[in-house]
C-alpha cells in the first residue's frame, strides 16, 4: 500500500505520521502490529526517526522515500570506518537495504541523515520488514524460521507453532534492537581478525533475540507456548547450518533472569537493551570463545547433516580452531532433542528424546 504523506510519496509510513484507518483487512492487522511496536519506540527514543520500508510491489518507491529521508551526505551509524570510506559503506548499505526489500527479508540499519534530509530527527532507523511474509498466519511465520525447506520437515502439530502475532511483534523487537544496540552503545568496531564479522554479527543476534524475548515477557508474561516455540526454533538452527541464530542459550538465560527480577514491568527499553548485553556477553564470551563455538558447531552440523547435505563440502574446508570438549556433542543432543520436541517424531541421523529439550526451556 502507498500513501501520501505530507505530500510526500512514501511506502509506508513514517511513523509518528497519521496511518489511513482501515482495520478491515489481516493485512492491516499486521501493519498495525509493526506500526505499534514501531510508535513505542519512537516515544521512547525521540531523536530517532524510525522508517517501516516494505519490499514487493512497494520496494522502488520504499527505496526513492528511503533517500528522501536520508538527504545528502548521510552516514552509517552500525559499522566503525574511516571517514573516507563513509560514502562507499552508505552505497553498500542503500544497495544490502534495496537487496533485504527485493527479497522480502527483514533487516535494520541506522544511519545519521544529511543535509535536506526529509526526516525530522537526526538519527533514521530503518527497518525493512514484510509482515505478510514473516507472519501472515501461524504456520507462514514458523516456517520462515525454520532453517531447511518446511516440504523437507515432517508436519508439526499446531500448537508447536509460533503465534503469528506474537511473532510479529518479536521480528519488529529484534530488528529495532540492531538500531538501538548502536544508537546507545556505539559502532560494531574494527578488527583485522578472520572471523570478526561472523562473531559480531553472532552476539548481535544473541543480544536481539534475548532483548526481544524480554520484550515479550513485558507485554505477555513469562512461559507462554510462544517463548517455549521459539526457543525451540532457535535450536534447530544448526540444522541449516547457520549458527549465527542459534541463540537459545541467550533466550534461556534472558527467560532465567526476568523472572527473578520483580520490576521487569517497570524495565525501560535502555535497560532491557543493558541486560540483552549482558546476556549475550555472558553466553557467547569472547572471540576466542567464539572461535570455539563455531568449531563444535560445525562438527554438530556435520553429524546432523542429512537436512542439510548441500552445506557439508563447505562446511569441511573452513576450520575454526579447536573446540571446546564436549560441546559439538551437547549441540547436537539439544538440536535432536528439540527437533523430537517440535515435530513428535525423532531426528533420523541422531534420534534423541525430547525431554532435554522440555528441561531445558523449564
Ligand atoms: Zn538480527
């Protein structure tokens, strides 16, 4: 849907802007998810500007809006870089953004807008999000987290699905979260070694999810069947050998340390945003730890490899180090366990049952 706005052409709205009432459709229904979420936030941090792009039919005019808002001269606010790198590193985020809109896929950058910059704050953070494609029902939005083709999955019972609402909600939490994470903590800094990238982009992920979680709580109470669902998504991440999303641990923890703290209700976005940090310092360690992690989780992939026999030649030739003893083998137990958990029926290459799973999310 477009909508004039001010006279502007935009796809989507600006949020803080007047939004067309019509409730009549689920699609609307969703959009007012992503637009409440989105208006808690920018009452929360009035010098952000937060933008909903949308890709499809919309992705040209959300990309011409998208430049208007950032006027001349704008900035990345995510990576460290050196001043004379400022207007290739905008380049390639205007172009990953134009890529997260053409493939529906959600993301968030923030960025400081330049001169004639259309938005009113300083700071634009810019969410690329299909609520159709991520949540346009129960099962849409658990396939979408699932790591493998849902037609190479036996079928799950429903109430193992994720909340389709719920759902929207925690996408739309964890992507403003990569915004804030930077607004209050500062760039991803600089590094020269190999794997720096993937270990940032991985305790992003951790302090997202446990940030998004808490989030939930806040607005749902702890224990609900959708904490217990998504916990359960993320470990079955390794499965699709991406391990940069297997955040149960900081999930769990995050659940852990909510429900001993009376005054969750009361926590700010900034506190939440502290104790994500500290959650996911506290699961993933440093790059060394990492580098550990990522080892045992290659290992774990490989012996629960029948989803995912496309990944394995390169899964074999990028070595990380030696990893820590006995973690491949708890990866892999809490990938089988859970997979047990979500489908009722046993991972075929490492059958395991699923009470670790169910303990593990007590
Ligand atoms: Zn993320």
């Amino acid at each position: 849907m477009i909508r004039f706005v001010g006279g502007l052409l935009v796809g989507l709205s600006l949020i803080g802007q007047p939004a067309v009432a019509d409730d009549s459709t689920a699609e609307d229904a969703l959009d007012a998810i992503v637009s409440e979420r989105l208006e808690y936030y920018a009452r929360s941090f009035p010098t952000i500007e937060f933008a909903h792009l949308r890709g499809g039919e919309d992705a040209m005019l959300s990309t011409l809006w998208l430049r208007q808002l950032l006027g001349r001269g704008a900035t990345n606010l995510v990576y460290e870089h050196p001043a004379e790198l400022s207007s290739d590193l905008m380049d390639v985020s205007l172009r990953r953004i134009q890529y997260m809109l053409s493939t529906d896929s959600a993301s968030s950058s923030l960025f400081r807008v330049g001169e004639g910059a259309a938005a009113r704050h300083s700071e634009l953070c810019v969410i690329t999000l299909s609520p159709q494609t991520v949540a346009a029902n129960d099962r849409v939005a658990t396939n979408y987290m699932l790591p493998v083709d849902s037609a190479a999955l036996p079928q799950m019972p429903t109430d193992h699905l994720l909340d389709h609402r719920m759902h929207l909600e925690f996408v739309v939490d964890h992507e403003v979260f990569h915004c804030l994470d930077a607004h209050q903590n500062g760039p991803i800094p600089m590094s020269d070694r190999e794997h720096w990238g993937e270990f940032m982009a991985h305790v992003n992920e951790h302090g997202a999810d446990a940030f998004a979680v808490a989030m939930h709580v806040q607005r749902h109470g702890d224990h609900t069947d959708y904490s217990r669902n998504l916990m359960r998504v993320r470990a079955l991440t390794l499965l699709g050998d991406d391990s940069s999303h297997f955040t149960p641990e900081s999930i769990h923890h995050m659940l852990d340390r909510i429900e001993d703290s009376k005054i969750l209700s009361e926590m700010t976005p900034n506190a939440l945003i502290t104790l994500a940090h500290w959650v996911r310092n506290e699961v993933v360690g440093d790059y060394d730890d990492y580098l550990r992690f990522r080892s045992a989780a290659q290992s774990a992939v490989l012996q629960t490899a029948h989803l995912a026999e496309t990944h394995t030649a390169a899964i074999q030739t990028a070595p990380f180090g030696p990893e820590s003893s006995g973690l491949a083998d708890s990866l892999v137990s809490l990938t089988s366990s859970c997979y047990t958990a979500m489908f009722d029926t046993p991972l075929d290459a490492t059958p395991m049952p699923s009470s670790e799973c169910d303990a593990y999310l007590q």
